[in-house]
C-alpha cells in the first residue's frame, strides 16, 4: 500500500522533470511533460490501473468496476507548475489519487475508477489555463489553436511538435454519461485549515473570476511647464483606482487584485498619459463577483471624470463560479470524518482549479490538504507528511462513500 512517505518522494520526484532547473517549472507539451506522463503512468500501471495519453495531452489510467464499460467516477488534478513553482500544486492530488486506486485495486466498484493527471491547469506557457480539462469536458474553441507562447510558436504546432494530432482534440472530450463524478484533492493555497489547526477541508464552491484589463488615459505633457490643475494625470488615476479596489475589496467577502501596471510614456519628467492595470476579481458566487465590479466600475468612473481621463476597459478572462456538488461534498466530509475530525471545515476555494472545467460535463467535488503557511506557486510551498496520510484515508473513504451512493442507487 502506498504510504503518505512515498506520495511526497513522488512528489519530490517529478520535480526532475523542470526546464529551468534549480527552479520547477513545467509547462504544456514540453519535454518535460512528456517526461512527466511518463513516470505518472508508469505508477498508474503499477496500482493496476490500464494507461494512455489522450488526444491533449493528459495522462489517464482506468480500472474496471464489477462489470466491463461503467461509468468512471474520475479522481486527480494536475502535472504542469507555474515558472517557479512548489512541489505540491496539482502533483500531490494527482499522485495521492493514484494511491488511492492501489489501495482499492482488490476492491469491487460500482463504476470504473479513472486517475487523471490533467496536462495544463496554469495556463503557463500559451497564457490560457485549463486547456487539459477543457478539453476533456469538450469544450475547445477553434480559435485557441493561434495562441502562442513566449518564443512565438503557435499551439497548433506545439500539439504536432508533441506527437499530438490537433484534428483530434474532440476525441478527449467526455460526456456526461461516461461518468459519475469527479473528485480532485488539492493543497489548500490558503492559511485558513493551518490557523484553525486541521488537516484537512472539504470545497463548497470554486470562485468565480473575471478578469480586466483597465486603461487610464489622460495626456502626456512636460512635468515642470505643466501647472496641477492643467494636469490630465493617467498614473494618478490608477492609482486612486488601486487603492480605491483593494479598500472595497477588504470590506467585502471578494478578492481583488491588481498586478500589473504599465505606464506610458514613462519617462522620469513627462506626466504619464496612459497607464494600463490589470484587475482580478473573484468571488464564491457570481452575483457578489458582478456586484462588486459594477460597484467598483461607476466609483472609478466618477474619480476618472473629476481629473479629466478617459477609461477604457476590456474584459480579459471571464469564469462562472463552480459550486461542489453537495452529495460529493458529503462523501468528502464523510472521508474526512474517519479520520477523527468530527466537524469537517468547509471553505470556498479562492484559487481556481480543473473541477471547474470538469464540472461543466460531470458533478465535482474537492479536498484540501493544509499546506503551511498557505504557500503556494512557491519554492517554499510545504506540506506534512501527517496531512498527506490523513488526505489519503479521507480519499480513500470518499471513494467508497460514493460507491455506497451509486450502489444504492442501482
């Protein structure tokens, strides 16, 4: 049986496979993913499971239920990091998934039991997330096939470069029938389980975001001929809108956040006649995401009138929030439970993840793992080798929670 101990060694053995070494980082249709699936599948193959790379890129393994051609009840997260990553992010649940299915190799099922190592949660190289899930839950846009990454390279060529075959991206797609579920576990990329001194929580729902790209555009002048009240300052009103967004955010229940400014023409004794933030905004539920920026919105718009700028605005990134689906909510907490904690913690997740791709063809659910300090996308990223064993039993007992509901159902 798979112990907590060889789930972190895993762990620590896939970060090997990194392009920019000492640094973690790996990226979709790379060597380095490819050296990934490798080994990930080697290890499904070992917990009995029949493996195979899908048509974009992710790493699958299946186990039959008591009877050939069942619907799957899905389990894993995600192989690819962000630049400089952790060790954690996506390769723990993938890796604790596969010890679950060896656990329960001699275990009759009422469905299929499926582990998947999902090819490119972050987004990292072509600046797109969830490409791995998306396609799985089938919803690929043609146009994604022109994004290019950092050296120019298009996604097109990347798949062919891959041994990938871009007219058969459908093929990944899974309908809703093929499966009964999906459960991922994930670190918590959060302080919450570490202040309230647990080892692990269950998922309500996954925020939703939206993403802008605000532009302030006033006028460029020279910054000793030009008196303040003649000034159309860009920079000045960025940053009362900076400042404006993380006040109403801190008041709120939302998360708002700026990371990114540029400035023209930025030059040390011109006033600024442009500058262009960024702005992500996410929420447990739509409605306070979207009344948060219409909030914000008119409050920018007013301050960017009373200075004489024009704003522009254009949305970058829009994803609804996904809620876990409360019976897989209670086959977490139920997985939770045996392992001593009687009143399992739930939280929403403030960062995103494949259930929310996955849950648009299939209901989800999510454990978290408290990882310290809520490091995450990190060197420092951290978890205890007591969280791993408890998120294993947890799993494990999720599992067989669901397999308890859908035998019951039959």
């Amino acid at each position: 049986m798979t112990t907590a101990r060889e789930v972190l060694d895993r762990c620590v053995e896939l970060d090997r496979f990194t392009a920019d070494p000492p640094r973690l980082e790996r990226v979709y249709l790379s060597r380095e993913h490819a050296s990934a699936n490798a080994v990930t599948g080697r290890w499904m193959e070992q917990a009995g499971l029949r493996t195979w790379q899908d048509a974009a890129g992710n790493q699958c393994g299946r186990r039959e239920g008591r009877e050939p051609g069942l619907p799957a009840l899905l389990v894993g997260s995600h192989l690819d990091t962000v630049p400089d990553a952790g060790s954690y992010d996506g390769m723990l649940g993938v890796v604790m998934a596969i010890a679950v299915a060896e656990r329960l190799r001699d275990r009759e099922l009422p469905f299929a039991l499926e582990v998947i190592g999902f090819s490119d949660e972050e987004g990292t190289r072509f600046g797109k997330a969830l490409l791995g899930s998306q396609a799985f839950a089938g919803v690929w846009e043609e146009d994604w096939w022109d994004l290019r990454d950092r050296d120019g390279m298009t996604l097109h060529q990347a798949f062919l470069d891959f041994g990938l075959d871009p007219r058969r991206v459908g093929e990944t797609a899974r309908a809703p029938g093929d499966l009964v579920g999906y459960l991922e576990a994930h670190i918590e990329q959060g302080p919450y389980l570490e202040a309230a001194d647990r080892s692990l929580g269950y998922v309500t729902t996954i925020a939703g975001a939206r993403r802008f790209r605000l532009s302030f555009v006033g006028e460029a002048r020279h910054a000793g001929g030009t008196p303040y009240h003649r000034r159309r300052d860009a920079l000045v009103g960025a940053s009362e809108a900076i400042v404006l967004i993380e006040r109403r955010a801190r008041d709120s229940d939302c998360i708002a956040t700026v990371g990114r400014i540029e400035v023209q023409p930025g030059a040390i004794n011109v006033i600024p006649g442009r500058a262009d933030i960024s702005l992500d905004l996410r929420a447990a539920t739509d409605a306070e995401r979207d009344e948060m920026w219409a909030s914000l919105l008119g409050e920018i718009e007013t301050a960017c009138a009373v200075r004489g700028l024009r704003l522009e605005v254009r949305e970058t990134h829009h994803a609804p929030a996904m809620p876990c689906a409360p019976w897989l909510q209670e086959a977490v907490m139920a997985g939770i439970r045996s392992t001593g904690d009687d009143d399992p913690m739930g939280l929403w997740s403030r960062a995103g993840h494949d259930a929310m791709a996955v849950g648009l063809t299939t209901d989800v659910g999510m454990l978290f793992v408290r990882c310290h300090d809520g490091i995450s996308h990190h060197p420092e990223e951290d978890v205890r080798e007591l969280d791993v064993a408890a998120g294993l039993d947890a799993l494990e007992r999720a599992v067989l929670e669901v397999a308890a509901t859908i035998g019951a159902a039959r």
